[in-house]
C-alpha cells in the first residue's frame, strides 16, 4: 500500500511538472508570436506610410509643374488643397491600417489561443491515459 501511494505520488509530481513546462513553453511561444506580429505590422504600417509619402511627393511635384504659369495665389490654394487630401488620405488609410491590424491580430490570438487549447487537451489526455495505464501496471 505504501508503495503504490508511492508511486502515485510521483506520478502526479512528474505530471504537474510537465504541465508546468507546458505551460511555460506555451506562454514563450505565444509571446514570440505576439511579437513577431507587432513587428511584422510596424513594419507594413511604415512602409505604406512610405510609399503613400512617396506617392503624394510626387502628385504635389506633378501639380506645381502643372501650375507654375498660373498666378502664385492660385498655386497656393492648390497646394493647400493637395496637403489637405494627403493627409486626409493618410489619416483614413492609417484608420483602415489599425482596424485591420487590431483585427488581424485579435484573429491570430485567437487562432493561436484555439490551437493551443487543442493541443494542450490532447496533451492532457495522453497523459491521463498513460497516468490510468501507470496506475494499472502498479496495481
């Protein structure tokens, strides 16, 4: 009786003790992740802020050689206008960018949170089966 109390006990130490590294390595995996993602999307944000930069850069340029022969007031109410648009084009992409990253990445969560969960009940029942199957070979 002693020994199969025994051995029970150290079964159930070895098991919270891989629960425990399990869990452990979950939590480093999805901390990597998260901040692969964070990463991942800092950089996509910068480069379409670049490219929308570039782009606006080079309207404006297209603009002022366009209207060099009007009057320097008209060029002023132009370029005005152009400024107004590109950051209000900037400013809704920026918008649409977050919601879609906030989005992307709640949707990543959960897929990561849902895989893990699955894996972590398989890993369960294996080693509720192995504990049951320990238990018999010790009895």
């Amino acid at each position: 009786e002693k020994i199969k109390s025994d051995m029970l006990t150290m079964a159930n130490s070895s098991q919270s003790e891989q629960l425990e590294q399990l869990a452990a390595s979950h939590k480093e995996e999805l901390e990597r992740v998260r901040s692969e993602m964070e990463a991942s999307a800092s950089q996509a944000v910068s480069q379409v802020n670049e490219q929308l930069s570039v782009s606006h850069a080079q309207e404006i340029e297209s603009l002022r050689t366009d209207l060099q022969s009007s009057s320097s007031e008209e060029i002023k109410r132009i370029q005005s206008a152009a400024e107004e648009q590109r950051v209000a084009d900037i400013d809704r992409i920026t918008s649409e960018m977050e919601g879609s990253h906030a989005a992307q990445v709640e949707k990543i969560k959960s897929d990561m949170l849902t895989m893990a969960n699955s894996s972590q009940s398989e890993q369960l029942e294996q080693i509720a089966a192995s504990h049951k199957e320990e238990m018999d070979r010790v009895r």
